[in-house]
C-alpha cells in the first residue's frame, strides 16, 4: 500500500507539473465557485499571481458583468456533471485588457467519484478573434465596393445560379438583387442566340480559366438590348476551392450604337 502511495504522489506531482507549465490558461474553482487552481500561463496572460486569485469568487471577481449570467451558467453546468466545451467568453485583465478566451470546462471529482469543483482549460485567441473583426472590415469594405461601382458586377454559383448582383447590375438590367437571386443566370437572362457562348466563358471560369473581354447580350426587364463587355474571373473559398464565378462588366451599347453609326 506504501508503494501505491508513493507512485499515486508522484502522479500528482506529475500533473501538477504539466498543469503548471501547460501552454494553455488553466483554472479551476470549488462547489462555491471560488478560485483553487491557477497555472502560470493563466498568470501571465491575466496578470494577476496565483496568489492573488485564490479563495476568491471567479465570476464576481473576474468576469465582466456582461458575461457573468452566461459564464455562470456553464460553471454550474459543470459542478453539476455536464462538461462544455469551446465556450467562447472574454477577461479582462489586471491592466482592464480584454482577453478571448475559448473554455473548456469539465467537472472535477474526488477518489469517491463526487463532485468538488470545476477544472477549465482555456486557449487565448485574442488574436485570432482580432484578425477575424479585420477581415470582417475588410468584407464589409469589400460589399460597399462591390455594390456601389460604377459597373455591372454579377456573381454565380457552381451551378450557374446567381448569387452576386450589384447596384450597377441592377440599374442597367432592371431586376433588383431579389428578383435574380438563385436564378439561372444563363437560360433566364441571355438570350438564346448566346447562351451557349456565354454558358462557356462562365465554365471556363467555373474550371478556373478566367476570361477577358468578352462581348455579348443582354436583354433587359424591358426587354432592351445591352451589349456588355465581360471580365469572367473564378470565385474561390478561403481553402482556394473554386465555389463560382464573378463577372465584371462594362456596358458598352452606347459605344457600339456609335460603331454602327
């Protein structure tokens, strides 16, 4: 017995070690929800010292009181037996920095198999949340660009539905973003004279062979001719996956009305 005590406290050992110098913010509380683990990667990225936290009220104490309710809920969730994981929630620093943390929370239990706590496993993506707003700007800067330009812009799925159409687009065709949406580009909006033609760039772009200035047709709500001068370029997914085509366009009938003068 003597034995298994000494291997069972070096065990302990053990886990204290690879809890204390885990690269993840790792914390527990008790059945009261106060503070009784705080490893140094929790230290360093709150900035408050195991000493300071310990016996104290983690929710209260730590948690804005925007997330308190929520926060609480989970811990509760676990003193009760039902683990959760990837909560996303932020905290706040010593310095009042905001920190985002992505928690997993697992119960906590004695040799007997009873609950005494809460044990949560953190990853710090602060940055990744920031970058993600970033590219959230970027999106939304890319929108009003795409919806306020001085030409045609209309995008299609791989099935050759639409699922871009822009202001310009709009104006110039006559069918609002709502009326085209997940129609077939092709057979509902050009003309039979030019669909297989048109129906091919849009493949081509589809199989990631982009298309410059291709000129064609087309008829507007009212049934009037448009002659458009095409740029068809392949949409791909954040994996670079092509997942449609974008067309830019440029309306040239006044031009070409001119031409044939």
């Amino acid at each position: 017995r003597k034995k298994a005590e000494g291997e069972l406290k070096l065990v302990a050992q053990d886990l204290r070690l690879v809890i204390d110098n885990a690269n993840a913010p790792i914390f527990g509380i008790d059945k009261d929800g106060r503070v009784n683990e705080w490893n140094l990667k929790a230290a360093e990225i709150m900035g408050y010292t195991s000493d300071e936290v310990m016996g104290r009220d983690l929710v209260e104490d730590f948690i804005s009181p925007d997330y308190r309710v929520q926060v609480k809920g989970v811990l509760d969730d676990a003193l009760q037996g039902r683990d959760t994981a990837n909560f996303e929630f932020p905290l706040f620093t010593k310095s009042q920095e905001r920190v985002d943390v992505l928690l997993n929370a697992t119960t906590r239990r004695d040799a007997n198999g009873d609950i005494v706590g809460m044990v949560g496993v953190g990853q710090d993506i602060t940055d990744r949340k920031k970058a993600e707003g970033e590219l959230k700007l970027v999106a939304q800067d890319l929108r009003l660009v795409i919806d306020n330009a001085n030409a045609p812009i209309f995008g299609i799925d791989k099935d050759g539905r639409v699922n871009e159409w822009n202001l310009k687009a709009a104006e110039i065709m006559g069918y609002t973003s709502d009326e085209v949406m997940g129609r077939d580009l092709v057979e509902d909006f050009i003309s039979p004279d030019y669909r297989v033609q048109v129906k091919g760039v849009l493949d081509d772009a589809l199989q990631g062979r982009d298309t410059a200035n291709f000129e064609f047709p087309l008829f507007t709500k009212s049934q009037e001719r448009v002659d458009v001068l095409l740029n068809a370029t392949t949409r791909r997914d954040a994996n670079g996956d092509i997942v449609g085509m974008v067309g830019v366009g440029q309306d040239i009938t006044d031009r070409k009305k001119a031409e044939g003068e």
